[in-house]
C-alpha cells in the first residue's frame, strides 16, 4: 500500500525524522491498507492514495513531535480523533505514550479498536462529545495533553480540548497558516490557558502551524458550554 521502505525513510528524513524503522513501516502500512479498505464503508478520509496517506496523514501527524519536547509515559487525549490522526501515528512512534481517543461517532469508534487492534496498540476508546465528556470527573483536567487536528478556530477548539488538561500540561493544535490566532487570546485566558509557542513549518509544500497552549489554572466549571452556544457565540 505505502510506497516502499526506503522511499517512506527518505520522506520522513525530509522533515528531520530519522527513527523510522521497519516495525513502525510495518504498522503504517497496515494502517494504510485498512484505512483504504475500511473508507469504502464508512466516511474516514478523502485521502485514499499511498503517497498522499505518507505525507499528509503520517508526517503529518508525527512532524510535531520535532517541536515538542513530550515526557515518557506523558497522557495524551486526541479530541475529536476521527480515524486516528494525530494520535494514532504519533503512538506507532512513541508507544510510551498513554493515549485516549475520543469521538462522538460510534462507527469512527468501532473503527479505531479494529485499528488499535491490528496495529497491537494499547488505547482507551471514548464515544461521546467533547463538551460532555469533558464535564465527567473521569476526564476533567486528568491528561498531560489533548490535541486536535481540526478546521475550528483556536478559539473553538480550546474550550472544547483545554478543560481535559491538568494545570502544567498543555493543548496541542494543528493549524493552517491563515488564521490570527492571537485573536484567541482572550478566549484562552479565560479557560485557564496561554499561548506559549507557535511554531511555522512546512508539509510536502504546505503550511503548517503548531500551536502549544499551556494550562496554566483550573477551568471555570461553566465551561465548556454545549455545542449550540459556542458555535452561536465565542468566546
């Protein structure tokens, strides 16, 4: 499915990733396969060719790790995780990682424990919205890190991920180049986070922009609000 071994190596090598190995090659293009196999059925991604899937879903997702300096065993939540990017290639790449996938659609679920499954990945699965999920005592302020690889604003996505965060860890966004994403400050400051890197980069010719967001104080308990009133009025 993917484009052989050493071609895969000397993409990676592009963007600074030099610990690819055959394991890890083994397991994305297990992933490849059944991401392909399983989109026939279910909506999971309009990227459906091998290099594409290499490049915009693989590096893609495992290029932050350059800029992050994440402890071993660290807890990671991918909020709204879909068919598993970020988080998914990232775990091929740092199995210390405990990490929690989350997504409000069953079929997207049942396809992830088929996946984690295959790929002999160790994984906790939640099926419900971010805004609910977040509220529950099993989840609130419990992880080191929830990241999303999502089309909101900034100023969306973090009263959706930010309360799944414990004071010093921190949300970790995936953005485009074109939004202002300074404008989210307030919004930010208000659920106990600060922008503490953004960091520019390039995928295959395409911009990229990585956003860290520190927790530096407890969410307020109102937040965040149901799904109505953030996209009616944000913060």
């Amino acid at each position: 499915m993917l484009p052989d071994f050493e071609l895969c190596c000397a993409e990676f090598l592009k963007y600074g990733i030099d610990d690819i190995d055959m394991e890890k090659y083994a397991k994305m293009n297990i992933y490849a396969e059944f991401l392909v196999e399983y989109n026939e059925k279910v909506n999971l991604t309009a990227i459906t060719e091998p290099r594409d899937i290499l490049v915009k879903h693989f590096i893609d997702s495992v290029a932050p790790l350059k800029f992050l300096t994440v402890p071993e065993g660290a807890s990671i939540i991918d909020v709204g995780t879909g068919a598993g990017f970020p988080s998914v290639p990232i775990k091929i790449f740092r199995p210390d990682l405990k990490l929690t996938l989350l997504d409000s659609l069953d079929k997207r679920i049942t396809f992830l424990k088929l996946l984690c499954d295959k790929l002999e990945i160790e994984a906790d699965f939640v099926h419900g919205r971010a805004e609910d999920v977040s509220k529950t005592s099993e989840y609130r302020e419990k992880f080191d890190y929830s990241c999303a690889r999502a089309v909101a604003n900034l100023s969306t996505l973090s009263e959706y991920c930010l309360p799944f965060v414990k004071v010093g860890g921190s949300f970790i966004s995936l953005k485009g180049p074109n939004e202002d994403i300074y404008s989210a400050n307030g919004a930010i400051k208000l659920l106990g986070g600060e922008i503490a890197e953004v960091t520019d980069y390039e995928i295959d010719g395409d911009e990229r922009r990585l956003v860290q967001v520190k927790k530096v104080s407890q969410t307020p308990p109102k937040y965040p609000r149901n799904s109505a009133q953030i996209k009616k009025k944000p913060l």
